[in-house]
C-alpha cells in the first residue's frame, strides 16, 4: 500500500477557497480571494517544494485541476520543485464534466472516484498527492481513504467561503506528526489519521478519558 496524502490551504476560520489570488475561485461571491498570498514566504516555499517532491502522482479535483492547468505548464521546471513535480509526474483527476484534458500526463479518473483511489494506492510505490480540490478531499475524508493530512493555516479570518470541514465532516482522531511556523505566521501542520473519536470529561469526579 502506498499513502495518499492531502495538503489543504486555510484560514484561521476554516476557509479553503482560493487562497492563491482575487480570480482563483469567486463562486458564491466570495471576495477575499488570495488572503495566503501576503504571508507566503522563503520558509512556506521551502516546505511546498520538499512536499511536492515526496509524490509519485497527484489526484485533484476539477477546479484545482483547471486552476493548476491554467497556470503551471508556463513556469519552467528547471530550478522549481513544485512546476517540475506537476508538470513532470502523472496527474488523476475527477471529474463528472471534463472529456477531455490537455494538460501533459493527465487523466481522467474512470467510474466511482473511491474505487479508483483504492485500486491506485493499493500497490507499493510514493505519495499519491491531493492539493486543493476541497470537494474531492472530502469525498476521500468520509470513505477514510487520507493517511495524511498537511494544513498550512494562515493568520487571517476571511468569514465566509468554501469549508474543508463542515456539517458533513466525519469525526475521528488525527495525530499531530510535525508542526512549523513560518515567519510570517502561517502554521504547517501535519496530520495522520490516529482512529475512532474519543472523548472525556473535566471535572473532580472524573479522572479519565472514555473513548
């Protein structure tokens, strides 16, 4: 088996929409587009090149897909692990409405998008890697099909926009495996799945956790 791996972008209130600029992502009117932008620095860089040459292949969603197409095969891969790993590496992507992709190395992923991820992580080999694609992320969450989760969470509040975890968020434990802060405050977060939920009380008559 081999780990599928999901890094996720968001605000100190949750939001995960278009973190990277004012057009990336304005549906249901959202206005705050690219809050990560002012506080994206050397050490964030860093960390996203050594997180992207960890995969093997990469799963997005539509609209991470055609937002990453739109932009990526113009930035030479020479000297950026990030365009080299996307550019270079096999790209899965889900989709109910594209027929077709002209990005180089991708494909669409065929029949139910579960199925598909199990049959590729089912044999030995790298990271299979989501970025973005909040929609397919939690697709993926609530059949626990994510091994790791990385939250980069910027020091902003944005009050509305799209959510990585909302009224459909299955519960369950996570185990805190690395933790960063860069200098302009983002937090880097990294995650791996630690079981069922578990939960206790405070207070003199109770002296343990249930669970």
């Amino acid at each position: 088996m081999r780990p599928l791996v999901a890094t996720m972008f968001l605000t100190m209130d949750g939001v995960c929409q278009a973190p990277g600029g004012p057009d990336e992502d304005t549906s249901g009117g959202f206005r705050a587009g690219g809050w990560l932008v002012p506080h994206y620095d050397e050490t964030l860089g860093a960390r996203m090149d050594a997180w992207f040459g960890g995969a093997q292949d990469f799963l997005l969603g539509r609209g991470t897909y055609e937002i990453f197409a739109a932009a990526w095969p113009q930035v030479p891969v020479e000297g950026d692990a990030v365009s080299a790993g996307l550019n270079t590496k096999p790209k899965h992507v889900a989709s109910r409405t594209l027929t077709t992709l002209d990005w180089s190395g991708s494909r669409l992923v065929e029949g139910d998008v579960v199925e598909a991820v199990r049959a590729l992580t089912a044999t030995d080999g790298g990271e299979l890697q989501v970025h973005g694609s909040p929609g397919l992320l939690q697709t993926l969450l609530r059949a626990d099909l994510v091994d790791e989760l990385r939250l980069v969470v910027a020091p902003v509040v944005v009050g509305e926009g799209k959510r990585l975890f909302g009224s459909g968020a299955v519960p369950g434990g996570w185990e805190l495996t690395a933790h960063e802060v860069t200098p302009t405050g983002v937090l880097l977060l990294t995650y791996r799945r630690a079981g069922e939920l578990r939960t206790g009380a405070v207070g003199p008559e109770y002296d343990e956790v249930s669970g």
